[in-house]
C-alpha cells in the first residue's frame, strides 16, 4: 500500500502522523511511504532520517495526495486538505466530526473513507488511540493552569502546593478518564488539593483505591459540581462520550461563583467543550476571560509538547496502520470490529452512532437559528 503522511498547517501544530520508526516499519513490511518534505522537521525529525527509513519525500502535500492512497495524519484535515480528498484515498486521524458539522459535510463529499483514531476501541471497551493524548493533555491542563493562576499572567496569584501556613490552591476536575486521572496525578504532586468528581461509582472505587485518600473523589451531581466549582482555585473539564459532544456541566452561573482570577481549562474543547463559556482557542492567543475567569481552550494542547505527543501517538497507531495496509483497507475493517469502531465515513454516508447523532443534532439546531 501507499501510505502518506503530510505536513500538519493547524496553527502550532508540529506533531507528525509517522515517525522514521514506525516508516522503517511500513517499508520492511512491503510498502511504500511519502513523506511531506518538512513535515517532521519541527520535532527534530529531518527529511534524511526518513529517506534513511526508507520513505520517499514528497515536494508539497500536493503530490502527496496524487501519490498516497492512506493518508495518516495527527489532527482533522482544514479545507485546503479536504479538497485534496478523493473516493480513492482513506484517511486516519483525529476528526471529532461531533463538534464540526461543517467538516462533517466536507468529508462526505469527498466519498474518502475516514477512520477516528479518537472512536478505535479495544477488547475492554477502552479509547486505544485517544488515550496517550489524554495522558499528555491532561498533564498538560494543570501545567497551563498553574501558570495562569499567575498573577502576571492575570491570574489570582495563588500557587498551586501553596507553602508553610498557607493554604494549597483547591482543583476540582470533571471527569475521572485517562485525562482526568493524568490531571490528577499532576495536581496532587505540585501538592494542590485535588478533587476528581466522576459519575461511575465503580471508577470512583477505583480511584479512592489508586489515589489512597489523597485525592477526594464525589459522586458528580448538579449540586456537588456547583459546590466544587465555586470553591476551586483551577477546574479541570475532562468530560468525554466517545464519538458525540460534550455535555455542557459547568454552567456561566457556575463560572461566576468563582473568585475572580481563577483559571478553567476545558480539554474537551475538541469535542465542543464541557463549559458552557468554552469557545476554542489556539497556541498564539490560548486565553480570554468570562466574569474574570481565565478560559483556557486551546483545541490541539498536546501540541504545545510535540516530541513527547508524536511519539506517544506512534506507540499506538503504528499496529492499527500495519493493519491496514498489510490486508487493505476493507478486510481490516471487516476483519477488526475494534478498528472498525474507529470508521467514522464509509463513502459519503455516516457510519459510527454517536457522530451521525451529534450531527442531526446539530443540523437541527442550526436549522432551527
């Protein structure tokens, strides 16, 4: 199979779909692999190390297009890209369609087959390929959340583990996931006083048992996410319904409780964003505030740590693309009913539930404006 990866054009995005590695891998398997010239460069990663995997480099993401057959990517394909689709071309990414129904539409119109890595599941029912850019997004949020609790970033000057004789900043975070646990992992060793408020009695278990009492766990109601929000310094939102839109948890009222110069970090931005005062933002302009609350929306984060994400992502996608090319496209979806989980369009018509939901939902809404 042709296999191609382009350069991603995303604002800061310097995250790449293969690394020299896994293209070493491709290429010993019997296939042929483009590299956008470039395309790695922003991670270290020069067009020599993958001529020495053995890829050919492509001059523009042009010829990449007219040559690959699969194309793999890191996030959703901007317009430029889409038009660049064909019936012939499968692509593999990122694409949260149920935030974006205008993206939805672009892609099934170019009749390309278009797989999720975000919808791929696993015997256990768990997200493979979401999972390591909830680790770092997750980690990443109270990074972001520390520093914007800065007073000279306008924050309200508190320091997350506090010191002797004053109180640690308070964290609440929505959403026990992988990027809830990661974010939790991370508040509690700058020493905050964390809590993770879950819906899941059984996941609540699991995480009194991993967190030993250090981190407060609440059964997650109206009642207890006001009362949390209201008296946190930083809230994390790392809510996630696998394939359909966030739900809307913390309310503008529940922003306005909050002391003025606290900071909201929503990761699920992607997925439209679990505040209702969320908008998406990006690397060069990642904050605005509401009620003088410090948003931060930033909707492909783990680019902020691009090296680390790129090799995460390529862990786990590189099995799921051999696959795919090693038995074509249309066996290995037949065959792997956990990849097909991750089909999202299969040749103009929607294919997994929870998108085509979201996006009646939101073609009905749009309609109804």
């Amino acid at each position: 199979m042709r296999i191609g990866t382009p350069k991603e054009i995303k604002n800061w995005e310097t995250r790449v779909g293969l690394t020299p590695a896994g293209v070493h891998e491709l290429v010993a398997s019997g296939h042929e692999v483009y590299i956008e010239t470039g395309a790695g460069l922003g991670i270290g990663f020069t067009d020599q190390a993958y001529r020495q995997a053995g890829a050919y480099i492509s001059k523009d993401a042009e010829t990449l297009f007219d040559a690959a057959e699969l194309i793999v990517k890191v996030k959703e394909p901007l317009p430029i890209e889409i038009a660049r689709l064909t019936p012939r071309h499968t692509l593999m990414t990122y694409l949260h369609l149920a935030a974006d129904a205008n993206q939805t539409s672009a892609l099934m119109e170019t009749n390309a087959i278009c797989i999720a890595y975000e919808t791929v599941t696993d015997t256990h029912g768990r997200l493979p390929l979401l999972t390591p850019m909830s680790e770092v997004a997750g980690r990443l949020s109270i990074q972001a959340g520390a520093r914007y609790l800065e007073r000279t970033e306008g924050g309200s000057g508190v320091l997350l583990g506090g010191v002797t004789g004053v109180a640690r900043a308070r964290v609440t975070i929505i959403g026990g996931g992988v990027a809830g646990v990661n974010a939790a992992l991370m508040a509690r060793g700058l020493g905050a006083d964390v809590t993770i408020l879950e819906r899941s009695l059984d996941r609540l278990r699991e995480l009194d048992t991993r967190f030993q009492g250090e981190v407060t766990t609440l059964f997650s109601t109206p009642a207890t996410i006001a009362d949390s929000v209201a008296a946190s310094d930083l809230v994390i939102g790392a809510v996630l319904l696998p394939g359909a839109a966030a739900p809307k948890l913390i309310t503008r009222s529940h922003i306005a409780s909050m002391r003025a110069g606290s900071v909201v970090v929503d990761i699920a931005i992607d997925q439209g964003g679990c505040f209702e005062t969320s908008r998406p933002t990006t690397h060069d302009d990642p904050v605005y505030s509401v009620d003088d609350i410090i948003h931060y929306c930033v909707s492909n984060m783990p680019a902020a740590v691009a090296r680390t994400a790129t090799e995460a992502l390529a862990n786990a996608t590189l099995p799921y693309i051999l696959e795919l090319a090693n038995l074509g496209v249309d066996h290995a979806l037949r065959s792997n009913p956990y990849l097909a989980d991750g089909l999202n369009i299969q040749r103009g018509e929607l294919m997994h539930p929870a998108v085509i939901t979201s996006f009646r939902d939101s073609l009905e809404t749009a309609t109804a404006h």
